[in-house]
C-alpha cells in the first residue's frame, strides 16, 4: 500500500486546457499575434508557461523577450480568468476524499506558476489537506526535473518505494523516473496513450477508480 500520492494537477486533477487557451490568446492578440485553437494548446502546455508562450508564438518570433512580453498579458487575465471554464475530472473529487479517509498523504507537483496552483487547489478541493502544493517556483528547476518530488518527499517523511506519482504526459512520467518513483499515467487528459506508453510507466490508467485500487 502507498502511503503518498502525488499528482499533476493540469490534465491529471483538472481540465484546465480551455482557460488557458483563451488566455494565452488574449496575450496573443493583445501583442498582435496569430491565434490558435483551444485542441492545439494540449501539445503547448505541460513544461510551465514560459514554455507554453514559447511554443505558441510564431516561429520567428520566440524571443526571450517576447516570451516576456506574453507573459506580462497573460498573468494579469489568467489570475482573473483562470476558473472560468476549468473543472476538476470526473470521479477525481471522490478519488482525493477516498485517499484522505484512508489515511494517505496526497501531493500536487505542478509546471503551473505557484500563485495559480495555490488558488485553483483551494478552489476546486477545499475540503483536502495536502501535505504539498508545489507549482513553478522562482529558482526551482521545472519538471522533468525531479526536485519538486524530493522537496515533497521531506515534507512527506516518506521514503521512495512509498510513493505514487500520478500524471497525464510524457514529462510526468520521466519526473517520476528521474526520481526513482513509482509512475502512473491517466489516460483522461491532455495527451495520447501512447505519449504516456513510450515512458514505460508501471501504469496506466483510465479511470481514477483505478488509481485508489493501486494504492
């Protein structure tokens, strides 16, 4: 039995993809930018927003400073903006209150800006105690580096072999195998299955039903 669970949180624990698009556009248009469709952000997203602005900008034009540039119009909207339409996964709200009463510690360790994971977990899950909330923070390297899981795990007390990392894409589950933890990838969000096969994970799931009979 595993006695921490740690999650991703976009794609894995909420849909998220539509308020970012739509505010990753508005940064867009505001800076004179092409557009994109809301279905071409789930391939942007997943490596933290300086990324995300990256790869949505035309080619060309990716520059550290426009990547700056986007930034500045997208945190003030996305601040705003950034419950508008996402919502957590169907039966995930069960699988973390079924984790609690069991006696498990659960984790979130996201690419997302620290401020915004913050806001959307007491949004959406109030009523869990997570022993961690960790998004991007300043200094910290992001995932795939595995230092986001070794600061959870001192919080934790808990050693590896403990542990399920849970998440939805090829990034998720190389942090795991750069951590020396057990993966898990969701088949629910943000990429394809066979992302998450060519990482080898030691599951996959398509369910959260099926996550709480792992743990």
């Amino acid at each position: 039995m595993k006695k921490l669970v740690i999650f991703d949180l976009d794609g894995t624990l909420l849909n998220t993809i539509a308020d970012l698009a739509n505010s990753t556009n508005h940064a867009l248009n505001k800076l004179g930018y092409p557009t994109h469709e809301t279905a071409a952000y789930n391939f942007m997203v997943g490596n933290g927003i300086d990324k995300l602005f990256e790869r949505a900008l035309p080619e060309g034009e990716r520059t550290q400073e426009n990547v700056l540039r986007v930034r500045n119009e997208f945190i003030p909207y996305y601040d705003v903006h950034n419950a508008d339409d996402s919502r957590p996964y169907p039966g995930i709200p069960e699988l973390l209150q079924s984790l609690q009463s069991k006696g498990i510690q659960i984790a979130v360790a996201s690419n997302k800006y620290q401020a915004a994971t913050e806001k959307l977990i007491a949004r959406y899950f109030p009523e869990i105690r997570f022993t961690a909330v960790f998004g991007q923070r300043q200094g910290i390297s992001v995932k795939p580096d595995p230092a986001i899981v070794f600061d959870i795990l001192k919080l934790a007390n808990i050693k590896k072999e403990d542990v399920l990392y849970v998440g939805d894409s090829g990034v998720d589950m190389q942090t795991a195998a750069n951590a020396g933890i057990t993966a898990c990838g969701v088949t629910w969000g943000f990429r394809p299955r066979q992302e998450l096969e060519q990482f080898h994970p030691a599951y996959i799931a398509d369910s959260p039903e099926k996550i709480a009979d792992l743990v």
